[in-house]
C-alpha cells in the first residue's frame, strides 16, 4: 500500500480523552479512547479495509 494513504487528519476531543482520526484514501474513520487504548473504526461501504 503506497505511504500517501496512511495519511490522516487527527483531532482530539477538547477533554482529552478521545482521538478521531481520519483517513482521506481510505475513507475510513478510527475513533480511540486514550485511556483505554481501544480504537473503533468506520469506512465507507465497499472501500479498502485496513485496521491499525
């Protein structure tokens, strides 16, 4: 997979708790929870998957 569609645009929620990072190429959504570690995923409907 070319290195250009790893790229994301991240923002974290103002409490700090909560990452979402947005995956352009990908058309995918990752939301992880600092604290915990755990990371949800959304992507558009019959795109590439990829999990991190």
């Amino acid at each position: 997979m070319p290195p250009m569609c790893l790229y994301s645009m991240d923002k974290m929620k103002p409490d700090k708790t909560k990452i979402a990072m947005g995956l352009r190429y990908l058309r995918q959504i990752n939301i992880m929870d600092i604290e915990t570690g755990k990371v949800t995923g959304y992507r558009v409907k019959d795109t590439p998957d990829f999990n991190i």
